[in-house]
C-alpha cells in the first residue's frame, strides 16, 4: 500500500503543488489553534529543537505551516518571560525541521521550493493569502510510514499532520477476497454501502491509529505537542456515512467507475477488486485510541462538522460555469487519489477514467444551472475534519 498512496507530484497539471489550493485554505481556519498550542508545549533549554510534519507531500502547504510553527516557537523565546507562560528566555536554539511522507512521495519538488525560498529570505512563502515570512531552520527529508517508528526516542518537540490520517496502512483482506461475506463488490469505496462491511474499515483504521499514536508517543520529548488534523465524519454510530455524497469519493467518481464498465474499458473484476485505502473517523473512534494509549493529554479535540473547504461564494460562481469547473474539480481530485488509481488500473485506463469523471461533473453542473437550490446542495467541497491537539506526558 506504501508504494501506492501518494499525491501527484511536480508541477504540473494534475499535480498536487497546483491542485493543494483547497486543502490549502484550511490553514487560515488552523493557525490560530497552532498559536494556541504552541502556548502550550514545553520549550526545551537547549537545542537543537525538532519539528517534523508527517504527511507533508510535495507542495507549498506544508512549509507555510511549518512557518507558522517556526515564527510562533521564536516569538515564545524572545517575549519577556512573564508573557511566555514562565519561560525564562535563552539563546533562541537552532531548529530542525523534518519533512516526512511515504516513500513515493515527490520529495524532489519539495527540496526545489524550499531551495528557491532559501535564496529569498524573508520574502513571503505563504499560500493562499497566509502571510508568514520565511523562518530561519535547518531541514531534511524522511520516507517511511506515519504507522511506524520513524525517529529517536523523546526527540520530538512539535510535530504536526494534517490531511494524512485518513489514509490507511491496508485495506482489509475480507473485503477483497471473493468468497468472503464482506466482499465489497460494486463499489470501490464504503460511503452508503454495507455496514459490516465499512466495519472491517473501521477496525483496521483503529488498529492504524493506535500504531500511530504508540509510535509518537515514543518519539515525543515529554512537553512536546502533537497537532493533528484529518477528515472525520460526524455520525459516530453509522461508519458507512463518511461523508456527503457529493464530496470527492462520493457518487461522481462511482459513476466514471461504473461508466468504465459500461463502455468496456474495464471488466467489472478491476472494479471489484479496488478499494480506496480511507477511512474518516469519529471523534469518539479518536478519542478512545487518545485513552487507550495513554501518553497525552488532550489538550483540543474538536469536530469542524460539514465544513467548506472552498469558500461558498467562490464554489457558487464556478458552479456558473460548468466545463471551467468540472476541469478543475476533476484535477482536483485526480491529484489527491490519480496515484493509488493508476497503480490499479495503469495510466491509460486512469486517463479514460478522469474524462468520464470530468463528463459527468461538467453533465451535473448544467443540469443545476437553473436551480440555485441544487447548486447549493452540491456541497462538493464540504467535508468534516477533526482538529487534535496532544501534549506529551511528562513521565
């Protein structure tokens, strides 16, 4: 699964540096909780201070969070102590920043923006309207999976995720096989499908997330804070429900699946033999693997239900324009989930795909243009997400 999940890298059309823009708004939305725990973590006396973002991929977002990050950690240092919660202020110490995703991640492209920011310091690197001046660190690039080990025993003083913890480690053996009860025929994902099914989905994420927090829990200094952010949903009784039916993996993308079939570019098998390695927790699946693990502190547990992710009067106006906005959509979603598809189906398969995909959202998008009702029902960026912030117990 490693080799399969990642986000389309370089530059290019379909690539995820161009595509970021709408997980890129939610930093606005995050970087006041990120001032506010930083509040909160542990400053170290000596340096080398670490930072590592897990899940960073290959475009701007993950340095102008880490930024955020570096700039708030340098303002803690240099206030007067009575304004920085006790700290008496020492010699500002270096930091460290780790850069990590899985293997295949596009860690060329990211090296590249942070060379080209390097030789402009101070200039502005923030994306989409975020201004944050470049901060002074040292970097490195780490390949491995979040569900492992990947750092030094309590080396870890801040260390961020967003948008990552929505993929799993594996998709369940049962609902693969053929012969077994949960076998997930017709369907390339569990949203409105068969409970048991999205069942087994569910306790293979709990077992991803308890391997994740172990495996941070070893890595954090005691102080340090661990700041989460992934998709939820907010039906914690029903894991089939994980999210509306319009989003991303919802009814556009089973509708090219099935439109493959119908036109013989795919047999039904390819079809029946993919499912996508995702999982949206509840916050009360969160919370319980939080306790059961025992290392933290819940400092922010917090459900941002149904929310936008594009802001509403910009989805409305490209709703006006149905071929624009299915062009886009279509690359959007290609440069989020284009990888593990061509890893299934091969690259020629995977262009039919997506022209297909962007057919029906473009055949969707006139269908609305004379119901403004419809229009704001097609909620296609909408989802929900779970802000997490942990602080490493002090032994």
């Amino acid at each position: 699964m490693e080799k399969m999940i990642s986000m389309v890298g370089g530059d290019g059309e379909f690539s995820y540096q161009r595509m970021g823009v709408i997980q890129g708004y939610t930093i606005k939305k995050l970087e006041p909780l990120l001032v506010e725990a930083i509040k909160h973590m542990s400053l170290p006396e000596h340096g080398p201070l670490h930072i590592a973002d897990l899940g960073c991929s290959s475009g701007g977002n993950s340095i102008s969070y880490v930024n955020i990050i570096v700039k708030c950690i340098t303002e803690r240092y240099t206030k007067p102590a009575d304004e920085s919660n006790g700290h008496v202020t020492t010699c500002l110490p270096e930091m460290l920043v780790f850069f990590s995703d899985l293997p295949t991640n596009d860690f060329n492209n990211l090296i590249q923006l942070l060379a080209s920011k390097a030789e402009n310091d101070g200039d502005s690197i923030g994306v989409n309207d975020v201004d944050v001046r470049r901060a002074n660190y040292f970097s490195t690039m780490m390949g491995g999976s979040f569900y492992n080990r990947l750092l030094p025993k309590e080396s870890m003083h801040f260390v961020i995720s967003t948008w990552a913890l929505n993929w799993m480690s594996q998709i369940p053996k049962t609902v693969t096989d053929p012969n077994s009860p949960h076998y997930n025929k017709g369907r390339s994902w569990i949203l409105g499908g068969d409970p048991t099914i999205a069942q087994e989905f569910a306790q293979q994420s709990q077992l991803d997330l308890d391997n994740f927090l172990n495996c941070r829990a070893a890595e954090m200094a005691p102080g340090g804070i661990l700041f989460l952010q992934f998709a939820s949903r907010a039906d914690s009784s029903n894991p089939e429900n994980q999210c509306n039916p319009y989003f991303a993996l919802g009814l556009d993308l089973e509708n090219a699946w099935n439109d493959l079939i119908v036109d013989g570019v795919i047999t039904t098998e390819i079809r029946d033999t993919f499912n996508f390695p995702a999982y949206f927790r509840s916050k009360e699946e969160v919370k319980s693997s939080i306790i059961k693990c025992g290392a933290f502190d819940i400092q922010c547990l917090q459900l941002w239900d149904d929310e936008s992710l594009c802001p509403e009067d910009e989805r409305m106006r490209m709703l006006q324009f149905p071929q624009s906005f299915a062009k886009f959509y279509s690359a959007w979603v290609r440069a989020a989930f284009g990888p593990v598809l061509e890893a299934h189906m091969g690259l020629q398969a995977l262009n039919e795909f997506f022209i297909r995909h962007q057919r029906g959202i473009a055949n969707h998008a006139t269908s609305l243009l004379s119901d403004p009702k419809a229009q704001q029902e097609y909620k296609c960026f909408n989802l929900s997400f779970l802000v997490v912030v942990l602080k490493r117990k002090v032994h």
